[in-house]
C-alpha cells in the first residue's frame, strides 16, 4: 500500500463504519453496529500509530499530499488533500485513541439505550470528520472538517431529543459556533483574499512577504492584513474551543450522553482551535496584537472558568468547567507563541480529561443517572477502579509533579513567565492563581463523589424515577468495558508527560510543524534551563504553582474533607462573589436577554413588517402570481391539436428566417 | 476497406447484433425472452469494448475518417457512443421491469431501440449531410413505432401520430437547409463545407437561409421551444419505458449532430447560429420553466423540465469554444443520466398495470421505500443544480461558459430561470416526505432494477463530488478547437 492509500484509509474506515452502522443500523444490530464501528476506529487507530512510528524513525518526512481536485474555479484550487507532518501524526494518534476507548466505553454505557446504532454511528462519523480536519492541507477541508465535528457534536448534544434542556443546549452550541464559524470563515476569505489560495503551503510560504499589508475595512481605516486574519481566525477557534465569551454553550453541552463529552467536548473536537492556531502558526507569529488578544483571551478564561467550577454541583458540569479552564491555558500558550506546549497540554489533557469524564460517566451508571454531586460521597467503598483511576486524572489535572499535567502546565506557566508579550505579567498572575483554583475544584470534587458520608439512601426498589437522594440499587463497579478504558487512560494519563516532555517541547519534535520567530521564541529561552523530566519535577518543589497547587489541596481538604460547614459559610460571607460565580458572570443571562430576545424581537419585527408585508406581499407572492399566470398561459399553447403544434414551428421558422435573413 | 470497417466496428457489430436479435426472437417463446434481454445486454457490452479497443486512443488529439470522409470517429464520437451504450443498458434494465409488468415484454421493443440505437451511434460519427440524415432518420422512424408500442393504448398512438407528423416536417426542413447549403457550397462533407464557406463566403445569403433550416431541424430534434411542441405529448402518450428511452440516449445524438452541423460544417457562420441560438435558449427556458410548473403529471413535467435542460445546453454551444461545447456535452451526459434515473423511479412506482404518472403518485414515498425516495430526491435536487450533485457543475459549467462568452445578459437569466424552476423539482421532495402516502403498498423490484437504479441514484451524488474527470474528459474531446 502507497503512503496516500494508508492515509486515505484511515478516515474513510470510520466513515464506512458510519454509513453501515447508521443507515443499515436494522441490518447490523447492536453487535453488529459495535463491533463494525470499534473495528474501524482500532484499525485507523493503528494505522495513525504506524505513521507515528515511521515519523519516529524518520522513514517519512512532512509529506504534503493532493488526493484530489475536485475543482478549480479562478484559479483557486478545490482540493481534498493531506498534510501529515509530525503535528498531525500526534493528533491523529491522539483522536484516535481516545475515540477507541470511548467507543469501547459506550457498549457499557450506552447499553439500554434504543439509539446504540445510532450513537456508534454518529461517534464514528465524528471520528471521520476530526481526522478531514487535522489531516488537512488546505483551508477548505479544514473548514469542512471544522463544520462536520460541529454538526456531530450538534447531533449528539441532543442525542436524547425528547429532553428538552438537550435541545436547548444543542442549539445553543450550534448557535454559538455560528457566531464563532462566521469569523473563521471571514478569515479563510480574508486568507484567499491576500494569497489567492487555500493550499496551507502555498499560504504560509507567501505570508512573511505580506507582514507588513494593510487593508481597509471600514472607511479608510487601515488594518494589518496579518492582524485581521489571523483574529477572524482566532474567533473560530473561541467559538469552537470555548473561550470566553464564546464559552456558554460548552457546560450545556453536557446535555448530551457523557462518552461524547469526553471525545467531543474535552478531549479533541474542542481542542481544533488550538490545533488550527498552532498550524496556523506562521501566520500568527506574524502580528504581535493577534497574539496578545488570544493570550488576553485564554487567561480570562483559564482563571474565570476555573472558578465557576468550586461553585457547581452538578458533577458533569464541574469537569466542564474544568475542560473550559485547561482550553485557556493551551490559548495563552498559543498567545506567548509557545505553540508546542498548547499541542503538548492539548495531548496529555486528552488522556486525562477523558478519563476524569469517562469515571463521571461511570459515577453516573453506578447511580443511575443521579449527577448532583450533593447526593453523592462514599463511593470508593462500592468502585474501586473508578476511584483509583479518578485520583490519577485528578493529579494530573492539578499538575502533580512528575503526573503528565505537571510537565504541559507548568511549560505553559513558564513560558509565560519568560514572554515579553504586551500583557504577559497580568497573565502570569492569572494562571498562577488558576493552579489553586484548579486544585481546589478538582479536590473537591474527589471528596464529594468518592469520599466521606454517603449522602444517598438505597431503597431497593424498582422506580423508574426516585426523588434525589434515593438509588435503586446499591452501587456498583461498572463492566469492564467501562473500567478498561478508564484504566487504559490512566497509564497515559500518567506517564506521557514525563516520557514526552523532552521530544515535544525541546526536541524539536514539531520543527516541522510550527514556526516561531526567534524574538518570540521562548520555549527556546526555557529548553536552557531544561535538564531532563526527573529533575524538573524535583525542581518543581521550589516553584509558586507547586505552593499554589498544595494550597487549593489543602484548602479542598479543610473545607469537604474536615469542615463542610465552611463552605456554607464562605458562600454567605461573599454573597455577592457568590452569586456572580453561581450565574456565571451572568454570560448567559446577558446573552439570552440581549441577542436571543432581541434577535427574536428583531425577528418578529422584520418578520410582521418586512417579511410579511413586503417580501412575501410583494417580492414572493407577487412573483409566485406573476410566475403562476405566466405558466397558466404558457400551457395553454399546449393545446393537443396537431395542426397548432405545426403552426408554432411555422411561425418560429418564418420569425428566425425574417430576422437573419429579411433584415440583415 | 478492412480499415474502414475495422473504424466502423461498434456500428457494424450493433448492426449485426440488432438482425441476430430479431432473429432469435423468431424462434423464442414468450417465457423464454431473457434470453433477448441478455443478448441485448451483451451486445451493449461488447459494443463498449470494442469501442474502448480501437486502437486511435493514441493520446492527444485524433480523428479518423471512413468510407469517403462521410464517417468520423473522434474522441467526442467515442465518449458519447460509450455513454449512449451505458445509459442503454439502464434503459433496458428498467424497461424489462416495466414491459413484464404491462405485457409488453416482446421482442420488437429490442429490435427497434437497437436500431435506434444504431442511428443514435450513425448521427454521432456523422461527418456529412447525408451521414446526418441517414442517422436521423434511422432514429426517429425507429422512435415513432416505439412511442406506438403499446397498441392499446389511444394515448401512444395519438402522439405516434403527432410525432410522426411534426418530425416529418423538421426532416423536411432540415433537408431542405441541406440543399441549400449543399447548392452553396458544392459538398456535403462537413469539413469541405466550412472550408469553402471560409474562403469567401461568408455572407451568402443563400448559406444563412439554410442555415436557418439547419437550426429549425437541430431544434426540433433537441426540443427546443418554438419546436418543442411535440415533447410534452410524446413523453406522456408514449408508455414511461418508451420516455425513458426517447428522454435520454437520443439526446446525446442531438447534441451531436449541434455540434457537427453548427460548428463543423456552419462554424464560420458562427455569428449568426449564435444569435438566432440566443433566442432559442431563453425561449425554451422560459417556456420549459413555466409550464412545467403547472403540470399534475410528472410525464408531463420531466417533459418540460427537458425543454429547459436544452436550453442550458444550448447556453454552452453558444460560445463555439472548447470550454463551451465540453460543458454542453458534460450537461447532456449528465442529462441522460438524471432523466434515467427519474423515469427508473417513475417505472418502479408502477403498479397493477396502471403507469404511475401523477405527481400524487410520489406522496408520501419516504413512508414506503425511504431509499427510492432518497434517490428521487438527489434526482430532483440534481436537476434543480443543487450544489454537490451532478445537475449543479452542468449548469455551472455552462453558465460559465456563457459568461467568459460575454453572454452576461442570457446567463443571468439562466441562472433566475433555474430558480423558477428549483419550484417543481423541490415540490416533488415535499411530497415524497411530507405528505402522507396515497396508498402503503410495499415497492418491490427485482434485484437487478434495484442494483441499478441504486447505481443510478449514488451516481448523482458521486459525479458530483468527482466530477473533474468527467469534465475533464469531456473538455479534452474539444482540446482540439
């Protein structure tokens, strides 16, 4: 097999999966769908480990692929191509991993559902469409992969479409995402616009020479084309990797079956705007301003979302939050030009987000689909792996030396430190405070769930729905279908970092990939200081995050472990923090009043007046009277007799004659 | 000689095959008629080989004549011969589905579309007037005995009739455009003629009457409005196999014999084909538009549907340049294909010996077999040039052609026209899944209707989203111009 056919299977194999799955979902089965969807995802899955290995041994360079042209329309190329360099064999090792664990973790989870087939097939559909977008090598199949994980994640928010809040919430993140796609794709215009192209080689090798362009948008204004670009850019990437103020649709999106809030909405579809900024690197490096603003932007919501999780109960959501927090850190990173350590935060946050989801998920089942983390507590009695595995997640999370989150975030703070970027020392501050905040959040959701008194009453009975605070059954261990994968994570969760650290981020893994200015370059400035994994967690003991991280543990532990009366107390001692954090700076009340009520308002407007009277009175209806006349005479030519037919082809006849010839 | 022949194999070995047939069908019983179909089967096949063997395909451009330069194989002749021979073979997958079902299922219906088939391949290589002519009339006089096939019915005969006279007359006048270009000119070779028009006479008068002939009888044949007349008539009267076949391979040779007449042998008249083409375009996408839009029945409909898919074609003949006439082409393959499909769907609703020709008919199918619907509706969508499907880089192709024309005014107007006429494809999706069915009677086929009419359906979708070889093979049939 050629190079070009290996990669072509490796996202049609779970497109095929989808196809058989989804429409012959009676044919197959529920085995049959399961095991034809988890084969394909196992099979691309090897497949990208194999382009890993060959990348690793250095049989194959950055390989820049055209499959296909599907047209060509002003000179502007319509290709489907790939571009597999070292950045893009991670990813794909990455999405595919973690999408074959899901998978595997949704036979157990998924199992009383009536829409099984249907779930595999929208999460191998989902698989397809994320490896179009980071296999990419042009804009347009970016932006087809880009809407195609949209649309997934869309149908699998209200994948239970007979909930009403999964409706709501599936149509907020697809309203959102319309807000955020609409700049991505005023800057993939902008893009064609300047280079005339959408080929990624092409675009990148023709930007340095436009650095210094300006454009005029709005009345003689100038703009630095790099600026406007790469912030068009940038808002798609908010929009889809949830930054503020784009963020609100992504804790309503747990709305949706918790498997694909593990593979969609923390582990790869949210991180595509991180992965876009970072390929788009050279463009980026480009304009000191664009950066600053994604890094302003990542710090807000690295700290801001970090603190509405203390405040939630709902266990789902507080890993959301948490999601929303770690997607901050890799934006600031991005924004210190320090693209290596967002990919390399985006990697292990993957393994370990996932798995923190996937034990949620498995609390969950254990409860019966109880998630308030108020009628929880106690629970490492009945599930042990869950438990264990929990804990690992969570000390990655908080970036615990020598667990894989301790190497991503603390590059991340480091280089921060170390950047002279117009901003960087407010935002130092901002992600300092967050490894408390982190910790804080992510220790109390520990104690809550799996520690202390159990606060639920086993009543034996076979309800379909009990009040909160009641569970049918006593809880129990998941299958293994659910504890595999979890365990399967964990060994990643853990290890990656300190066996990855020195490749990625000063190896020079992803050269290849990204492009940095050297003025920018300060992971190179932190590689000096670097001398091997070992002694950087050791190191790690003299650092402000580690002393901050050891307080969040502590102030968790004092507060949900020792003293729950505390945490009462604090929240009526600030009432007002309180409230700010329990609304969540009121984002979504600011939203649903201003552009839901207004657009609706606007709406009704345009619609009573404009619509209504002008458009359907006169544009439309007018038209469809003048069309329906129009034809109502036309067919009346058509009489049937054949001496009529006859006489039109005369007259036709005699009406071109008398033209071309009379009157010439 | 054996040379010439060895350029005229497809012909001949169809030619043969359309006797052996007959022949057989001497000495076969009712039950045993498979065997014609499989016959029929294996002579399209083998036409296509020994069409792909011919051994010219050297690369670049080529062309080689026959028989005292009145018969031409060139790349063009090739692709669309292998096309007609393709769609033929749907055709008579479905027919045999439909002929069983009314009992018509005999053998003339194979020997007629064969020799008609014949003409199609004859019209395709023509390179003189009477090759044209020949050809022509070897397809039509085969046409209007089939549009009478079913002799019960009042309706096929009437429009046999009607058919037969109108296309009569359009010979006639075709041939006597004919006389006068050949009294102009001293030739009947194609190539000769326009030779002898370039050098110095280009504006007989005698040549632009005979021209106008030339244009009425290509109009006729494509059905083009104000000689369109007799399409609506025909598709509906005749029965739907009968459609089928007339609505799609015939096509192919009309837009051929366009081709040779208005570009080989008129090409220095250009100015004036283009104009008087002009008016025929926007006519028969006015007319095609709008009445289609007040018809119940979808014989009806697709017929005028078609005088307005012509008239698109026509939008890309009119630029007479390499670009144009591979977009004109791509749109009548494209064409042959969609037509096929949608009178495949319309035969496969047929039941109980009644044809089902209403546009009730498709209420509610998405209830009864939610794949054929899906495939009508890419149909549908394909011929309203929805993007992705096949129907969409037709038309986009030849509105493009007709702009880089400078024909701003007329693509405009193709483009507001495909408008108005996206309002019955669509009307047909609405009712296959938002109205509830008239009946729920399960849609059965057999196995080899179902595989192709599948085949047909993806087909849509799949040249849409790989169409640059198609396109590109059809561009490179002109690469020479």
């Amino acid at each position: 097999m050629t190079l070009t056919q290996i990669l072509l299977l490796i996202p049609l194999l779970p497109l095929a999966g989808a196809i058989v799955s989804g429409l012959g979902r009676n044919v197959v089965g529920r085995n049959g769908a399961h095991w034809i969807t988890i084969f394909a995802v196992a099979a691309s899955c090897g497949l990208s480990f194999k382009i890993l290995g060959w990348h690793m041994q250095g049989l194959i360079g950055v390989e820049n692929l055209s499959v296909y042209t599907w047209m060509v329309s002003d000179g502007i190329k319509f290709e489907i191509g790939f571009l597999v360099d070292h950045l893009t064999s991670l990813m794909m090792c990455v999405v595919t991993f973690v999408s074959l664990m899901v998978h595997i973790y949704t036979i157990g989870y998924m199992q009383d559902d009536p829409g099984y087939q249907r779930f595999f097939s929208y999460i191998n559909l989902f698989t397809f469409a994320m490896l179009m977008l980071v296999m990419s090598n042009n804009f347009l199949q970016l932006f087809f992969g880009w809407e195609a994980v949209g649309l997934v994640s869309y149908l699998l928010i209200g994948f239970w479409f007979k909930k009403e809040s999964a409706i709501f919430a599936n149509l907020k993140a697809f309203l959102v995402n319309r807000v955020g796609d609409f700049g991505f794709l005023l800057g993939i215009a902008a893009v064609v616009m300047a280079f005339g192209s959408l080929d990624y080689a092409t675009v990148f090798a023709a930007a340095p020479g436009k650095a210094g362009d300006t454009i005029s948008i709005i009345g003689g204004m100038d703009w630095n084309l790099m600026t406007v670009i790469c912030v068009c850019l940038f808002i798609g990437a908010m929009g889809k990797s949830a930054q503020a103020p784009l963020h609100v649709w992504l804790p309503d999106s747990m709305e949706g079956p918790t498997p694909i809030s593990a593979l969609i909405h923390a582990a790869t579809m949210v991180t595509a705007g991180i992965f876009m900024v970072a390929r788009m690197s050279p463009l980026f490096e480009l304009s000191d301003a664009a950066l600053s603003f994604v890094m302003l932007i990542g710090a807000f919501t690295a700290l801001a979302m970090g603190m509405i999780g203390i405040v939630q109960n709902d266990i789902k959501r507080v890993v959301a939050y948490s999601t929303l927090s770690q997607l901050g850190y890799m934006t600031v990173a991005l924004g210190v030009s320090a693209y290596s350590a967002a990919i390399f935060h985006l990697m292990t946050h993957a393994f370990f987000k996932a798995l923190l989801f996937l034990g949620a998920g498995s609390v969950i089942i254990a409860l019966h689909h109880q998630q308030d983390m108020r009628y929880m507590g106690g629970l490492r009695r009945y599930m042990p792996v869950t438990w264990i595995t929990a804990w690992l997640g969570t000390l990655a999370l908080i970036g615990f030396p020598f667990f894989s989150g301790f190497y991503s975030k603390d590059a991340i703070i480091e280089a921060v430190h170390l950047s002279e970027r117009w901003g960087s020392g407010v935002v130092y501050w901002a992600v300092v405070l967050g490894v408390f905040i982190t910790a804080l959040y992510s220790f109390r959701l520990l104690y809550l769930a799996f520690h202390g008194n159990e606060r639920f009453e086993v009543v034996n009975s076979d309800e379909e729905h009990l009040p909160d605070g009641q569970v049918a059954h006593a809880p129990v261990e998941s299958p293994f279908v659910v504890t595999m994968p979890l365990v399967l994570l964990a060994i990643p969760s853990v290890v990656i970092g300190w066996y990855t650290i020195e490749p990625v981020l000063f190896g020079g893994w992803l050269d290849d990939s990204i492009y940095v200015l050297e003025r920018n370059d300060v992971l190179a400035e932190l590689g000096h200081h670097f001398h091997g994994a070992t002694a950087m967690a050791l190191h790690a003991v003299q650092t402000i995050p580690f002393w901050m991280m050891v307080a969040g543990f502590a102030v968790a532990t004092l507060v949900y472990q020792f003293r729950p009366a505390l945490a009462d107390m604090a929240a009526r001692r600030a009432p007002g923090i309180y409230r700010l954090l329990e609304h969540k700076y009121y984002f979504d009340e600011l939203y649903q009043r201003s552009f839901a009520d207004g657009s609706l308002k606007l709406g009704q407007g345009l619609w009573n007046k404009a619509d209504a009277g002008l458009i359907d009175g006169w544009l439309v209806n007018g038209s469809a009277k003048a069309v329906n006349w129009l034809a109502g005479r036309v067919r009346r030519w058509q009489t049937g007799f054949l001496y009529d037919y006859a006489f039109a082809m005369i007259v036709g006849l005699i009406a071109i004659l008398g033209t071309w010839v009379v009157l010439r | 000689m054996r040379e010439q022949l060895l350029i005229a194999a497809p012909e001949l070995w169809v030619l043969l095959m359309a006797c052996v047939v007959m022949t057989v069908d001497v000495f076969t019983s009712r039950e045993r008629r498979g065997i014609i179909h499989l016959l029929v089967m294996l002579t399209l096949m083998f036409a296509a080989i020994i069409t792909l063997r011919g051994d010219y395909h050297s690369g670049g451009t080529w062309a080689v004549t026959a028989f005292s330069e009145t018969f031409i194989r060139d790349p063009m002749s090739d692709v669309l011969k292998l096309f007609s021979f393709a769609v033929m073979a749907l055709v008579y997958t479905y027919a045999k589905h439909y002929l069983r079902h009314f009992g018509l299922y005999r053998g003339d219906f194979y020997t007629l579309t064969l020799f008609a088939l014949l003409g199609v391949m004859f019209l395709i290589s023509a390179n003189s007037l009477i090759t044209v002519y020949l050809g022509l009339e070897l397809l039509s006089l085969s046409s209007y005995a089939l549009v009478a096939f079913n002799r019960e019915s009042k309706r096929g005969s009437e429009s046999a009739m009607k058919y037969f006279v109108l296309g009569s007359m359009a010979s006639g006048l075709l041939l006597y455009g004919m006389s006068m270009v050949y009294g102009a000119t001293g030739s009947l070779e194609l190539q000769t003629i326009s030779e002898t028009i370039r050098n110095g006479r280009e504006g007989d008068v005698l040549l632009v009457f005979g021209l106008v002939f030339l244009v009425a009888g290509v109009a006729f044949k494509l059905g083009l409005a104000p000689f369109h007349m007799w399409v609506p008539d025909v598709y509906h009267g005749a029965p739907a196999a009968v459609t089928l076949f007339i609505s799609t391979v015939p096509k192919l040779a009309a837009f051929a014999m366009a081709f040779r007449l208005l570009h080989s042998a008129m090409g220095p008249l250009h100015a004036d084909w283009q104009q008087m083409l002009v008016l025929l375009a926007l006519l028969s996408l006015a007319v095609g538009n709008f009445a289609a839009i007040m018809q119940t029945n979808i014989k009806r409909m697709l017929a005028y549907s078609t005088v307005s898919h012509m008239g698109f074609v026509l939008l890309g003949l009119l630029p007479a340049s390499a670009e144009g006439f591979g977009a004109a082409m791509f749109y009548v393959i494209a064409y042959a294909l969609m037509s096929a499909a949608a009178f495949g769907v319309l035969i496969l609703l047929s039941a109980d010996g009644v044809e089902a020709e209403n546009l009730d008919d498709f209420k509610g199918l998405n209830h009864r077999n939610s794949w054929y619907a899906a495939i009508m509706a890419m149909v549908m969508f394909s011929m309203a040039g929805v993007p992705v499907f096949i129907g969409f880089f037709a038309k986009w192709l030849v509105i493009k052609a007709a702009i880089d024309a400078g024909l701003i005014v007329l693509a405009v107007a193709a483009v507001v026209f495909s408008v108005i006429g996206a309002f019955y494809y669509l009307r047909v999706i609405k009712l296959m899944y938002f109205d509830d069915p008239l009946n729920d009677k399960a849609i059965e086929a057999p196995v080899d209707f179902g595989a192709a009419i599948s085949l047909n359906g993806i087909l849509m979708l799949g040249l849409g989203l790989f169409s640059s070889s198609l396109i590109a093979i059809c561009m490179a049939s002109f690469s020479y111009l």
